[in-house]
C-alpha cells in the first residue's frame, strides 16, 4: 500500500476562496483523522470518521469547516470561505480498528493570502 | 478524561549525550501509547508504540520507551544523542475506538 495519501501538498489562496483538502487512507483501515498543525496550537484534532460516519467533529472550528466520506477510500476537508487564520498544515491519518497506530499523510500546506 | 502530558517543551542535549524526553498519561482504561517524531516540514513518523505487550520497547533510530503505569508515564529516551535526531517528538495515547491524543509536542535540539 502507498500509504495515506493527501492532496494537493500545497496550496496558496486567496481569502474568501474555497478550499477542499483531500485524503486517501489506507485501504482497509477504519477510522479516518483530520488534524491541523499550527505553531501556536500544535496538532489538533478537527473531525474523525468510523466506517464513514463522522464520531466527533467537536474540533471544526465553525461552519467554514466542512468533512465528508462518501466512501472508505475518499474523504474531503473542505473550507468555505478560507481566512488568512485558516493557514495551517492539515493532516489526514487513517487506522485500523483495535487501537494500533495510525498513520498520517505526508500533509497539506495551506497558505490563505 | 484521557490526557497527554508532555512536561518538556524544549529539551537540548549534545551529540552523543542521552536524550530523555517526558510524558505522562490521564486514561480510564488500558491505553495505547505512541510517540511520533516530526522532522522540520515533514510528516509524522511511528517511533515506537506499546499495546499491553512488554513494558519496555524498542523503536527505530535506537529509541525506546518504558510503560509505567504506577507513575503513568511513558518517557522516550535514546542513549546517545546524534544530529539528526533533532525534530519534534509527541506522546500520543489511544483507545480503541477513541481519535488519538496528542501532547503538545517536545522540541529536541542536538549541539554538536
């Protein structure tokens, strides 16, 4: 397996545009993880999905958020409309059930101008 | 409540001197601990993990951690530091069927 697999790598973008992040887990895994790394607030927890269906999206910072998995090989960040603050690098990791280790992507840069 | 404590935001060591990086856990059951290192502008990579195996392992790149769960604490140290394992490094807790948790993270610095 190639591993999580997110795009774009980078992305620049004005403010006010929308922005859509996307993930490939590993096949077969079943929980799917978004996080943002800033330096002010280190890695933190947006949304998880089990089997598809979102668990805890407690971690979206407001409606400008939005997650889906339509299916267990997709799933999309999407930010609309994207502020300077949102600038951030987003990771999306996927494991399997029974608590082992999750593995992330390799992330995404999101620079907001 | 399940926590992560990391205790050092920044530790700095010499080339070749060990490296003891701190963590403390909260969990209500038997958890599942991870430490992943950071290298600048890249991803995060598996150290090592611990799921109610033996209490002392072995990672890569010559790491290891003890699971202690009358101190709750899960340390990462190395015996001898080298350059490149400058980077950030996070304790991470799980529990099935949980999101991981992640500690803020311990910055190491390795002077030559």
């Amino acid at each position: 397996d190639a591993g999580v697999i997110q795009s774009p790598r980078h992305e620049v973008t004005e403010m006010g545009q929308e922005v859509t992040l996307r993930c490939k887990p590993i096949s077969g895994h079943d929980y799917l993880f978004w996080y943002r790394q800033t330096m002010m607030r280190g890695l933190e927890l947006l949304i998880y999905f089990n089997n598809n269906v979102p668990i805890d999206d407690s971690g979206m910072p407001e409606d400008r958020f939005s997650a889906k998995m339509p299916n267990a090989s997709f799933s999309t960040l999407k930010i609309q409309p994207s502020e300077p603050r949102d600038s951030a690098v987003y990771f999306c990791a996927s494991k399997d059930r029974g608590g082992t280790e999750a593995f992330f992507g390799q992330g995404t840069r999101l620079t907001v101008v | 409540a399940q926590s992560v404590t990391q205790l050092d935001s920044h530790v700095s060591v010499s080339e070749g001197t060990p490296v003891l990086l701190r963590c403390n856990y909260s969990s209500s059951y038997s958890p599942s601990l991870f430490w992943y290192v950071q290298h600048p502008n890249k991803g995060l990579q598996l150290l090592l993990k611990y799921t109610s195996a033996a209490t002392l392992v072995k990672g890569i790149n010559g790491f290891e951690a003890e699971f202690k769960k009358s101190e709750t604490s899960f340390h990462l140290t190395k015996p001898s530091a080298h350059m490149s394992d400058a980077a950030e490094y996070f304790c991470v807790l799980n529990q099935a069927g949980t999101a991981l948790i992640f500690g803020k993270g311990t910055t190491l610095s390795v002077s030559s």
